[in-house]
C-alpha cells in the first residue's frame, strides 16, 4: 500500500506537527503529550473542554481545537487510546478556574485512560468531569467497548458543549447540555473497504470484492453484519431504519442529519446519500432542520459512510447555530 509515511511511529507526532506550523496563530503544539491546545489557552473565563481518543479519524479532533469547539486534543497513537500521562497533563495544563469536560468515546481502552486522569487531577484540586459519548445503535457490546460505541456524533456534543462554554456556562450545566445531545444522537456506518493504517501496511480487515459491513465501528470492529454490494437507495435505508426506530424519531420531529464520510468515499457519493436520507425522512414526517456533509470522523482512508440524526429543539439548534474558528471548516 503507498502512503505518505516516513517512519510510522513517528506518523502521528510528524502531522500534528505540520498541523501547528500551518496555524501559528492559532493552535500550539506540545509534543511531549501529543498536545494540539489553542494558542490563548487555556481561557480562565471558560470551562475548558478536551477530547482525546487515538489518532487516524481526522479532522477528529485535533483539527477541531479552536474559538467555539475545542480548547485542545491529546491523541493517542491510530486507533489507540492516549497515554495516561498525556490525558492526565493535558488536563492540568488546560485547567481554568470554571473547570475542565474530558469528552470521551465509549472505548474501553479510553474510558480507562480519562477515568484515571480525571481521578488524579480531581485529587490535586483541579476540578474536572468526564462524558462518555455513545451514539453507535449498529452494536450494543463490542469487543472494545462495554455499551454503545461513540462515533460521529461527538461532534454535535463537542459543539454544543463548546458553544454553551463560550457563553459562560458553569461545569455543571456544559456536562447537562452534552447528556442532552448525546441523548437525542443516533449514529451507524458501513464500510465499503477497510482501512489500512501505517504501521501494519495493509487492510485492517478483509472484505470481499462484492462485500460491505453493515454497522462498522470506526477502527474496523465488526458490526451487524456482512452483506453484498446493494444499491446507494438501499444502503442508506440499512443505515436509517435502525437510527431512526432507536430514538425513535418521528413524524413532526425536527432533526439535524449529517452524511459522514469515513476517508475513502468521494464527496459526490456523500451528497448522492444525502439526498435518498433526506427524501426517506420528509416521508416519515421528519424535518431536516440542519444539514451536515463531510468528513467529520474518518476511520484512516477506509471507503464508506455513516448517518448522523440529532432531535433538534430551541436551545440544541441554538447552540449549534454559534460560531466557531477551526483550522478545516466542518461547522
């Protein structure tokens, strides 16, 4: 497989550092801790909010650090959960007199990570809480997680929480606006191919020439099923029907749906998607209220899509609708 590597130890350190150079004014780097953090942080007037997770679904999250979502990222390796000691600094470093939110994807090598650093800062007196972000419906127990996967749909809780932070909003209610989110958020993918990370160099999974998996996870893991090739109409139905009888949504629902490319996947087949899920929700009576199309979180350059919905009310879309100043555009 040919790919842009020199070391692939080095793979990620190498492009957070490019990332730092091409927005001096902006995002600071760490090395010592995988750190991307913005560059007037932190802000003693905010809450500060930190995600982590392992490296290779950009633009999560490190691309993602800025004014109105997030004040820093501390990535572990690809697919990998980041050292103890990188949550653990990162969190001190990020701390402010209105608290710290670790966000989390409900990875159980994650969960462990940020549940120890929170309970060492939280020691030394920083004051810091943790949400888990659980989204997937494609699984509830995976071999990496204990419940539901957290996938796409931590970017709708990363602004929301962010953008209730900006405004001033105390610990406790940034931590109430993210469980509101997270709570209305449904998420599935499917994977057309695998993905091939650096170091191994080859496909992290083998799929067929005619084959798809039906509720991928974002590192590969399995999901409901592997199936043959159907028609783009039928794959987003295999995606919907689940999201949307989870919740479930309805008929006068309003809903914010964003079509999530996983690295390999054109952006024309996104909007080719999104217009069969948009058509499928108007016949169900459900609104699209907000509209999302990109790559958000990738799994390295593997083909396929996920679909997003978020039940939308007054004040969800309201926070959505802040601004935010980010290195790619995604919001």
């Amino acid at each position: 497989m040919k790919m842009f590597v020199n070391d692939p130890k080095q793979f990620v350190p190498e492009m957070l550092e490019g990332l730092a150079l091409a927005n001096p004014d902006t995002l600071k780097y760490v090395p010592e801790y995988n750190l991307i953090m913005r560059a007037d942080g932190p802000d003693q007037n905010k809450v500060s909010i930190v995600q982590g997770s392992g490296s290779g679904h950009e633009p999560a999250h490190v691309m993602i650090v800025g004014k109105g979502m997030l004040d820093a990222a501390c990535p572990g390796d690809v697919f990998a959960a980041p050292p103890f000691d990188y949550v653990y600094e990162t969190t001190k470093m990020m701390a402010s007199p209105k608290g710290v939110l670790l966000l989390v994807n409900n990875y159980t090598g994650d969960k462990m990570v940020f549940d120890m650093a929170q309970e060492m800062a939280s020691a030394e007196g920083t004051e810091v809480k943790t949400l888990f972000i659980n989204d997937d419906v494609s699984v509830e127990d995976s071999t990496y997680t204990i419940g539901r996967r957290g996938v796409a749909g931590n970017f709708f809780v990363i602004k929301a929480v962010a953008a209730a932070a900006e405004r001033g909003a105390d610990l406790d209610e940034v931590i109430r606006i993210g469980e509101k989110v997270n709570s209305v958020t449904r998420s599935m993918g499917i994977a057309l191919t695998a993905c091939t990370p650096p170091a191994k160099g080859s496909p992290l999974f083998e799929l067929g020439e005619d084959e798809i998996e039906i509720g991928v996870g974002i590192h590969g893991e399995p999901g409901r099923r592997r199936a043959k090739m159907m028609g783009a109409n039928e794959l987003v139905e295999e995606m919907l029907a689940p999201i949307v009888h989870d919740l479930p949504f309805g008929d006068g629902d309003r809903v914010a749906l964003m079509i999530n490319g996983l690295g390999g996947t054109p952006i024309s087949e996104l909007y080719l998607l999104y217009g069969q899920a948009h058509k499928r929700l108007a016949e169900q009576g459900i609104t699209v209220g907000r509209s999302y199309v990109g790559e958000y979180c990738t799994s390295l350059d593997m083909s396929g899509a996920s679909i997003t919905l978020v039940k939308l009310d007054d004040e969800i879309e309201s926070l959505f609708m802040d601004p935010a100043e980010i290195p790619i555009r995604v919001f």
